[in-house]
C-alpha cells in the first residue's frame, strides 16, 4: 500500500460502508419523495388520456388555473418589491435592531398556515375588526379573490428577503461607494452596480416565491370560500375533486402542479450554482480586502 | 458621524427603503397577527381556557406534537444521513438525488397529502404490503410529516459538512482515531448544532403543517386529529372565538419555537467561528 492508499483509508470508509450507506439513503429518498411523485402521475392516468384532458381543460379546471396565475401575479412582484427594499435596509446600512427586523420577516414561516389565513379572516371577514365597515361600503375581501392573494403575500412574505439578504450582507457596500463617489445618482447606482450584482439571488429567490404562491393549501382554504369557478385555487380544486372521489381528475389537475414543481427543482438546481458563486466572489474580495 | 440609532452612510435609500419596510411589515403581518391577540383578548379568560384545554384539544395537541416530534427525530437521523452521502460519496445520479431532496419544498402540500394517501390507503402500493393500517391513523399523520421535513436537516447539514476541513480528520486518523472515532470525536461536534437546528426547524414545520396532514389523517376527533384541522372546524362552525383561542395558543407554541431556533443557529455560528 502507498502512503496515499493509507491515508485515503484513514480518512473514508470502507467501501461495504459507502455502499450500504448509500443505498441506504437512496432507500429512503426512494420511499418518501419518489414514491409520491410516481403515484401523482400513475394515478392521474389511470383512466386513461381522454379522462386526463377532459379533467384539466374542463371550465372549473381552467378558472381555477386562471386564479391560481393571478395570485402568483399579484403576490410575487409585491414580495419581491418588499425584499429587495428589506434587504437593502438591512445590508447596506448599520442601525440598531436589526437582528430583530429580520427575525420579524422571518415570522411568517413560523405560523401555521391555517393561522395565516385566520387573522385576514379576523380583520376583513363579517365578524372581524373591519367586518361592518366593509360591509356597509360593499367590499368583499374575505371568500373572495383579494382575500386569496393577501393570504398568498403572506404566507411567501419572507421568500426573496431572506435570499437576498445573506447575499447583499457578504457584498457589503464598497462598490456603491465607488459608483457614488464617480458620480452616479443613487438610482443609477443601484440599477446598474446592485442589481446585476444580486441578480442571481433575486431570481432564485422568485422562484421560491413562486412555487409556494402557487401551491399554496391551508392559508388559501380558510380565506377563500370554496365558491367554483369564482374562489377555487388549483389546490383547492384538487381537493374539491379528490373529496367527490374523482380520484384520476384530481390527480390530473395535481400533476399539473407537480410538473410545476419539477420545473421549479430545475430552475432552482440551475440558478442555485450561480448564486453560490456570486456569494464566493463577494467572500473573496472580503477576504482580500482584509488582508491588504 | 453618528445620529442615533443608525450609523451615518455615503449611500442614499435608507429612508425609503426602511420605511417601505417597515409600513409594508406591519399592514400585512404585524397588524393582523396583533388583531388576532387582540381577538382574543374581547374573550373571558375562563372561556378562552376552557376552548383551549378541552377534552378535544388537549387531544388534538397530543396527535400534533406526538406525530411531530416522531416525524422530527427521522428527519434528524435520515437527513443526517442524505447529507453525509450527498457530500461524501460520488455516485451516479448524485446531484438528481441532491435536487429531489428540494421536492417536499416545492410541491404543494395537498398534492402530496393526496399522493401519500394513494400510496398507504388499504388498497395503495404499500397499503397493500403491510398488515397493518397506515393511513387514516398517527403512523400515516407521520409519514406525511416525514415527507414534509426532508429537507429541513439535510440543507441545514450539508453546507457544515462541507465546510469540515479535510486535515482535521487526517490529524484525527494520524493521531491514531478509527474513522468511527473520528466521526464521534470530530464531526459530529461540529455537525450537532446543525442536525438540531434542522430537528427544530422540522418539528416547528410539522406542528404548525395542514395540507399534507389532513388527507391521510382521517381526522376522527380525539384520534387522527390535528390542531388546525380542529380550528379550520370551529371556523366552519362559525365558532370564530374557539378558532381564534386555538389561533393563539398555537401561535404563542411558535413563536417559542422561533426563538429556540434562532438560539440555536446562533449557538451553532458561535461554535463555527470559535
């Protein structure tokens, strides 16, 4: 054995090890993601292509894709809008707090989803605090399509922040300064030296942002009502459908949902490199920085 | 230059963007989430604990945190163990394998709450194999939280195991360690705060997770069913002041959640620097 041999076995497992532990881990990936994901698309076909079409180009099916597109329109620019705002507060600028503004951004993901939507339901519904005054001026906000996408903003608020943030922190403000001090207006400095900056990891961050906006459950459940055609998410058609035990329509109208995640996965997977180096290369200069 | 609470900058936007921030905060989360405590406080104190410390909810709660906190320690021990692999070992289809651990994030949780209960219904692909019933009890409530917290551990693991540098297991082996000494002496400590920031983050997931949960529950009361199907109920029953009690009560559990979480990663930097 050469000393490389002898150091490599030191430092990894035998490879009965390797192997167990690997087929141990694919095991259980196998059973808890593959699994789900192969009896989506067995289950949706398995009454055949005509019953398949019929299920996601049927008018309710289409109306409910229509509202699912619609709230992901509206919530997604408002989140990313209100991340990059939050994240150049939070990292171009030093203030007292801060670690507590972050943590109060992060709070939507720590709330039940059910919860989400509850309190819109306590502000806006008939037996919330705006409840009569809404009422009397005949604005529907609760079972109806403006409940739906504040439900949605909220349960993706934290989505682009919380990539952008970690990001805009390591790339620290030198640049800025540089394109201050040359002369750019504050605007143009952020347009053209922050943004291709950060671009990577806003666009990963919308694309977060926008798979949960779409595949959003619970929070949209309790706001929306249930009213086909009128309030139903594709979530929330799946499970209408499903409850009626149309079993193969529901998992047609899921599948649809599914692909959207899987092109989410590959989006995520591509960005996600690009991303890492862009953090790389602001650590890098960092570093440099503080050696020089 | 120093006014205050912030520190003085050349750069431009502070006042915009934080006040964007802060109006924007406040309207769609502080504000409800106040109105929602508030809600409860138009409650009687009594009325408020007889909702939350009914035969009912208190049986709710034992389903929710019981299946959770099951679901959370095989979130530990797998995705430790995804982790290791994904970031120790080549083999074929390993960053196919790595993008599939993202799935439980990205597929909605009513897709797989409808995918899980095809698979272990009585007559589902494993339904059919096992002698016992899985869905419609707490053992199918657990899959599907199982399935829901994959990724919490593995992604909050792999970045720290990469980060382990290679000369400190080399010293461990030359110093005489076996590779099951050097991984108890000198990985797993710095992989601890990781694997239990990312048990937290799955259980915290868990408690408060409906989509996933309530198809596969059968959601008889007292039984398979969970904390916010029961308040999705009192909803639907109108019983706004025993959903908003509900509301709270959870509420309050998740927000000591947060904070533990936060502790921990904080722990968890602390250590990585020392």
């Amino acid at each position: 054995m050469t000393p490389q041999q002898i150091a490599e076995r030191a430092t990894t497992e035998p490879r009965w090890i390797r192997w167990t532990l690997i087929a141990l881990a694919l095991a259980f990936l196998a059973l808890f993601v593959g699994l789900p994901l192969a009896a989506v698309f067995v289950s949706a076909l398995s009454k055949g292509w005509a019953v398949y079409f019929a299920a996601i180009t049927e008018p309710v099916a289409w109306a409910a894709i229509k509202l699912t597109l619609l709230t992901a329109a509206i919530a997604v620019p408002l989140n990313l809008v209100f991340g990059v705002a939050a994240a150049w507060a939070i990292a171009k600028f030093e203030f007292r707090g801060k670690q507590v503004l972050i943590t109060l951004i992060d709070l939507p993901f720590s709330v039940s989803p059910v919860v989400s939507g509850l309190i819109y339901v306590l502000i806006f519904g008939l037996q919330g605090w705006l409840g009569p005054w809404l009422q009397d001026h005949d604005i529907t906000i609760i079972f109806a399509v403006p409940g739906i996408v504040l439900a949605t903003v909220f349960v993706t608020f934290p989505f682009v922040a919380r990539e952008l943030i970690p990001l805009m922190i390591a790339q620290g403000t030198e640049e800025e300064e540089a394109a201050l001090t040359l002369g750019a207006s504050g605007w143009q400095t952020f347009w053209r030296v922050t943004v291709p900056n950060i671009k990577w990891g806003l666009l990963y961050g919308v694309i977060l942002c926008n798979a949960r906006a779409m595949g959003e459950f619970g929070a949209v459940s309790v706001v929306s009502g249930h009213i086909r055609g009128l309030t139903n998410t594709m979530t929330l058609h799946v499970e209408i459908l499903y409850n009626e035990y149309q079993t193969a329509a529901a998992f047609a109208v899921a599948s649809l949902l599914t692909l959207l995640a899987l092109v989410t996965l590959a989006a995520k997977s591509a960005v996600e490199w690009r991303v890492r180096q862009q953090l790389k290369a602001a650590r890098h200069s960092h570093d440099e920085d503080l050696l020089t | 230059m120093k006014i205050g609470w912030k520190r003085w900058s050349v750069l431009p936007g502070f006042g915009l963007a934080m006040g964007y921030t802060l109006t924007y905060l406040s309207l769609l989360v502080l504000i409800p989430l106040a109105g929602t405590f508030l809600k409860s406080a138009t409650l009687t104190w009594p009325e408020f604990w007889e909702t939350i410390t009914s035969p009912r909810a208190l049986a709710s709660y034992r389903v929710t945190f019981g299946t959770s906190l099951v679901a959370a320690l095989l979130n530990a021990v797998s995705g430790l163990l995804v982790a290791w692999v994904l970031t120790r070992y080549r083999f074929f289809g390993r960053r196919f394998v790595d993008a599939l651990v993202d799935l439980p994030f990205a597929l909605p949780t009513a897709v797989a709450g409808i995918a899980l209960t095809a698979i272990y219904a009585p007559t589902g692909w494993v339904g059919k194999l096992v002698p016992f019933k899985v869905a419609f009890t707490p053992l199918g409530i657990t899959i599907a939280l199982v399935f829901i917290g994959v990724p919490f551990v593995v992604r909050t693991v792999q970045p720290v195991l990469e980060d382990i540098e290679p000369e400190l297991e080399q010293v461990a082996a030359s110093l005489g360690a076996n590779r099951w000494q050097t991984f108890t002496r000198v990985v797993m400590p710095a992989v601890w705060p990781a694997v239990l920031t990312g048990f937290a983050l799955s259980f915290a997931r868990a408690v408060g997770e409906y989509g996933s949960v309530i198809f596969i529950a059968g959601n008889m009361p007292m039984r398979t069913e969970i904390t916010p199907l029961l308040i999705v109920t009192q909803l639907e029953q109108y019983n706004y002041a025993g959903a908003t009690s509900l509301a709270v009560a959870m509420l309050v559990v998740s927000f000591g959640m947060l904070l533990t979480i936060n502790a921990l990663q904080w722990w968890g930097t602390r250590r990585h620097l020392a």
